[in-house]
C-alpha cells in the first residue's frame, strides 16, 4: 500500500453489490460523497442452512 490512510481521510471510491428491498445493484461510494455511510458485512445472510 503506498499512502496508509490517517483518521479523517477520504475513502477511495469503490463498488460493492448489495440489495435494498428487493432491488439488486452495485452501490458506489461515490453516490454518498459528502454523507455518512455504514457499511456491514452479513456473511451467513441469504445463504440456506
């Protein structure tokens, strides 16, 4: 990694798939610019078993 990030960064823009309601989609950072965003991670959710 060439630039370690401090606390107060900016994020690097990226895309991550995800669905809201029904709909799926690719969600980009770059469409919250400039709002609070939390991002989890539920490795189990819609996975059968």
């Amino acid at each position: 990694m060439k630039h370690r990030p401090q606390v107060g960064d900016s994020a690097p823009d990226f895309s991550i798939p995800g669905i809201a309601g029904s709909e799926r989609r690719n969600y980009s950072l770059a469409e919250f610019r400039g709002r609070k965003v939390v991002i989890a991670f539920y490795p189990g959710d819609f996975t059968p078993g």
